[in-house]
C-alpha cells in the first residue's frame, strides 16, 4: 500500500514545482522521506536553499523553506538513517552547485 501511495504521490508532485518546502514534523504527515548526507557524492541531489519563494519557483534542487504546509509545493521529512530516505540530499554553498546527480533515478521527477 505505501508503494501505491507513493507512485500516486510523485504523480501529483510532477505537476507542482517542487521549490517551497514545508518541514513536517512527523514522517505521515510528509510526502518525501529524506536523508541528509555528508558529502555530495552521496546524494541524490545537491540541494541550494534560497531566501524567497519566487527564487525556487520550477527548480527541483532550489528550495525556499516555507512556514505552513499549505504554502508548500512538497512536505519533507528528515529521517535518522539512509535505508529510511526516499531522496537523499546535499546542502550545499552556492547556486551553481544546485543539481541532480547523474546516476539519480529521482531526476525530474520532482518537477
């Protein structure tokens, strides 16, 4: 059942940009698990966290921390481990930096 969800879940937030995000606080309440990785190379994606909406708007690895989940194209999760992530991020330091890892099968699925 939560493999059904899930597929349905990424069908809905294809037609959303996936740049505002909403922190829920517990792992029902989210649409995606995540993992936050060390280093880069790790990751799924390299994720740039801006400081307005408008500069997230269509971008999958660009994203604007927003403070109510209604305001939230995707609700996220943070999980301890990476066997519990559905995405696996990298925060980095500069715009440029923002961008899907090759080998990743999450590219433009998000957007």
């Amino acid at each position: 059942m939560h493999g059904v969800c899930f597929v349905f879940l990424l069908l809905a937030v294809g037609v959303a940009s996936a740049g505002s995000i909403y922190i829920a606080e517990y792992e029902y309440n989210a649409d995606l698990n995540v993992y936050v990785t060390d280093y880069e190379y790790q990751a799924d994606a390299s994720i740039w966290v801006c400081d307005y909406d408008y500069q997230a708007d269509g971008e999958d690895c660009i994203w604007y921390f927003c403070d109510y989940d209604y305001q939230a194209d995707v609700s996220i999760h943070y999980v301890d481990y990476e066997y519990q992530a559905d995405l696996k991020v990298f925060f980095c330091d500069y715009e440029y930096q923002a961008e899907w890892e090759d080998t990743s099968p999450w590219m433009k699925r998000l957007h």
